[in-house]
C-alpha cells in the first residue's frame, strides 16, 4: 500500500469547511491523504476562483496554502478522500474506476474543493496518482475560459509544480491542480451501485444530489411523481444545455465517457479537449480515439447515450422505463432548442426569426467546413461586418465566394425581415476575440517547462476576458501558426 491515511502536518487555514459528502458514509469513499511532491512551487492561480472561494487577496502569497495545494500539508477542517466510481469507456462497460489520482478536500463556501494529481489512491489502477505539468495548465486554463465564455463547468483555483520526474510517452514533471464546483459526483458515481445491485447506496446518493442541488425534484409535479424520474430530467437538461454551449462554441471534449459527465451538467476533466480553430465537424481531439466516437459532431448524440446508461442506472428508483425513457426522448428537442437560441444569437438574429434561421445556419456550417474556415475569426468578423455592413474581411476568409455571397443574401435577407433590433450589438459580446487555442496552450506549456509561468497567467487574462479587445494581446487573436494543425493531444495527462 502506497498511500496514507494520517495528516501530514495541519495548517490553519481561511476556509471554513464542511463536508456533506463525506458524511455519506464508508461505502463511497476512502478516506486519504495526498501523497506530498518535493519543493512544490506556484504555477498559476485565478483570482476569480479565489473569491468563489471566500479568499482574502494575499492568498497566493501563503506558503501554507502553497503546501496545501500540493499535498503536502492538510488545511484544518478537510476531511480528504478518494471516490468511488464506475463508468462506461468508449462505449464499453470499465467497471470500477474512481478517482485514481484526485482528492475531494471537501466543502469551502458551499463548493467543493478537489487536488488533481495529488497521488495515488486505492482506484489509481496502473496509474501513478500524478499529473504532468502540461495537462494541468490545460485543464486550469480552459476551465476558467469556458467559465468566461458563460460555459457551465467545473473551476480552477491553482496548478502548483514540482520538479518529481513523471513518465508518460517522454519524462515530465508532476503539477496539481486544484479543482473547484458545486460537486464533482459523475454519472458514473451512480452506475457504480446500479451495477453492484446496492440499490440503498444508490438512492442515498440520489437522495444526496436532490436534496443539495435539485431541491425542486421533491415537489415535483411530474408525470408519475418520481423524484428520481425528475432529477433525470433535470440532468438531461442540463446536458442539453451544456452539449449545446460545446456546439455553438467549437469546443470538442475528447473523452465523454460516463466518468467525465458530471450531474450537474457542468463540463468536467478537461484532457485533450479542443477549442476548433478551421471549422471541421468530424474533428477528433483525441490523438487516441482512432473510431472518433467522440468527434465534434458526435458529441450531442454522445451525451444523449451518456445520459441512457444514466437513466438505466437510476431504474432502480424511477422503477418505471416510460418515465425514463420520457425524459430522455426531451433530450434531442431542449438540445435544438438551446444550439437554436446559442446560434441565433452568434449571428446577432433574433431566436424567433423562424425556421429560416434554421437551415440559414445549417447552410453556414456546410460553408465553413468546406472552406475549413477558422471558426472563431469567422465569427468574429462577421460581428465587425454587421455593425459596419461591409462583408467583404468575412468574405475574405471563403475559398468559395459565390456560395458566400448566396448565403450572405439570404441573410440579409432575413435581417431586414424581421427588423431585427439589439441582437447585432450583442454580437461581440457573443463571439469571443479570444479563445484558448491550442496552440496558444502549447506555448505558454513550452514557457512553463522552463519556469517561466508569466506566460500561462497572461493568457489566463486574455481568455478570461474574451469578449473584450485588449490591444496588447491582437496577437492571440489573428490565425493560428501552421504548425497548430499538427499539435497531436494524447489521452496521457
Ligand atoms: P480519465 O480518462 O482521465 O478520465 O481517467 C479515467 C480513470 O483513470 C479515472 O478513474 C482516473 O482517476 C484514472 N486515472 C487517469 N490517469 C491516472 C493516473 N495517472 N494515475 C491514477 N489514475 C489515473
Ligand atoms: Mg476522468
């Protein structure tokens, strides 16, 4: 056994915790401290995290907190602990999985607060328990970019470093990440009991989740009156809401198995996710996934078979496979109902502009991906273009300019239709200037591995304010270098 169950040394700390999820009980967790690295130092932190988090100013200045965020040493009150998961892997049923390298802290500010790397667990299978430097400034800094983009998703407050070697294709270094959200519980966490038959854990869990996040599911008025037959629903829109965010943004997840999809529909473990830059809806981000089961444009129906091995997890407590099968069905119309509103809204059209919207944006997309045009900058442009009405920077960016200038008809076309009002003033406010690239991710990485971390703070800055023009930062901005297309992002993390 390589992993302890008896605190370092306490530290006294700001936060003021109380742990419900520890308060479950034995059978969904082990209790367990992290595993502490050699001379941590600090790699990135958010501001904006810290003040979820009730964090005075100086926090990063603490070396208490420093150790902390290692591993090293246990904030007072914390009641560390590893979960216990099952799930589904690229379509195949993985059984027990859990959190084979992260800690749940436990809850500050009515948020949990969880150390990704911090070592190895009774779950870590063949795993070391770490996390290499890289993955974990990718996974700090899209978190907070997607939260900037109005994504719903999981938090980052920190990455620390240490120098202890890591070895995945090549040798690396170890980094934490401390991950912040209102729960960190996946789907899996329920298939885990359905699968075991411990229907008592099962509904303590959903009775858990209810209770503290989906309070409204008590009273519900919905067919049949099952309780658990309306969290359901309740996930299955949030994921709906969520898949369609991922859709209108470009963002392709890589990894959806059921272990990755958290209850609350918030975008978790961000491995080797990308934010499109040519538009192309069969790309994989996943250097491994040779299938592409999880190709961008999978991703929707991918949720929505996420959410069947969820529902056939919850029959025990539904007890009724029409109610299940109800709320699943509500899946692909509450998805087309926000990817409609999010598109709508990019193309600065008012959401009732009718089913003309509809194939107007269809028709886009079959443009873009033909001409593989850069997905940000495209819409960047035409949210310039349609202030200034003066087309012609978007209509620079097509190969094929005759299918552009018919589609921009057809646009404007429904502009002057339906009078449209304040929609085009949001457009900059809808399509970022900035988005984290992964290329732009590569180069701060690259920064980072010779210690100079001033790189990944200041793209923090840009992404997590995308929406605004920051002069300093045009270059970030403009096309990704032609090297970009070449970036191969493995599982490995
Ligand atoms: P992921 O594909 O990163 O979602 O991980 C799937 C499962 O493998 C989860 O249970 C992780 O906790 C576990 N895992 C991934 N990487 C490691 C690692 N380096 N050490 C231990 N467990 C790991
Ligand atoms: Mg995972």
């Amino acid at each position: 056994m390589h992993y302890r169950s008896t605190p370092a040394q306490l530290v006294n700390t700001p936060l003021n915790w109380n742990n419900r999820f520890h308060q479950l009980g034995a059978g969904f967790y082990t209790p367990l401290m992290p595993q502490p690295v050699p001379s941590p130092y600090w790699v990135a932190h958010s501001q904006p995290a810290a003040q979820l988090l009730g964090l005075n100013d100086d926090w990063v200045k603490s070396n208490a907190l420093l150790q902390a965020f290692s591993g090293n040493q246990i904030l007072a009150g914390c009641q560390p602990l590893a979960s216990v998961y099952s799930g589904h892997q690229f379509g195949q049923w993985a059984g027990q999985l859990g959190d084979g390298r992260a800690l749940l802290l436990g809850e500050a500010n009515g948020l949990e607060v969880q150390l990704k790397g911090s070592g190895l667990t009774p779950y870590s299978r063949m795993g070391d328990g770490r996390a290499v430097l890289r993955s974990s400034i990718r996974e700090f800094l899209c978190s907070e970019a997607m939260q900037a983009l109005g994504i719903p998703t999981t938090r980052a407050l920190c990455v620390t470093g240490s120098d202890l070697p890591v070895r995945r294709e090549t040798m690396e270094t170890a980094a934490v990440v401390t991950r912040v959200a209102p729960s960190f519980i996946r789907f899996g966490h329920f298939e885990h009991f359905a699968a075991r038959g411990q229907t008592d854990a099962l509904r303590t869990l959903a009775d858990y989740v209810i209770e503290r996040y989906y309070p409204a599911c008590l009273h519900t008025e919905a067919p049949g009156g099952n309780a658990y037959a309306a969290l359901l629903q309740q996930v299955v829109e949030r994921t709906a809401l969520m898949l369609a965010h991922w859709q209108a943004v470009g963002f392709c997840h890589g990894v959806m198995n059921t272990d990755n999809m958290n209850i609350l529909g918030l975008t978790l473990d961000y491995g080797p996710f990308a934010l499109m830059d040519a538009f192309n809806p069969g790309h994989i981000c996943n250097h491994t996934d040779h299938a592409g089961r999880y190709a961008f444009d999978a991703q929707p129906d991918i949720a929505h078979w996420n959410l069947y091995a969820l529902a056939q997890a919850l029959l025990p407590l539904v007890e009724s496979q029409e109610l299940a099968l109800q709320a699943l069905d509500t899946f692909k119309p509450l998805f087309a109902k926000h990817y409609h509103r999010l598109m709508c809204a990019k193309l600065g059209l008012r959401e009732d502009s009718s089913a003309d919207a509809g194939t107007l944006i269809e028709d886009l997309l079959v443009l873009l991906a033909h001409d593989r045009v850069d997905y940000p900058i495209f819409w960047r442009r035409l949210s310039h273009a349609r202030m200034q009405s003066h087309y012609e920077p978007v209509r620079d960016l097509f190969i094929d300019r005759l299918a552009w200038d018919a589609w921009l008809l057809r646009y404007q076309e429904l502009i002057a239709l339906y009078q449209q009002g304040p929609e085009a003033d949001l457009m900059l406010k809808t399509n970022p200037k900035y988005v984290l690239r992964n290329y732009l991710c590569e180069e701060a990485i690259e920064a980072a591995r010779h210690k100079d971390f001033s790189a990944v703070q200041r793209l923090l800055q840009v992404v997590t304010h995308p929406f605004d023009e920051q002069p300093q930062a045009q270059a970030m901005a403009g096309f990704p270098p032609e090297w970009a297309s070449r970036i191969e992002i493995s599982c490995s993390s």
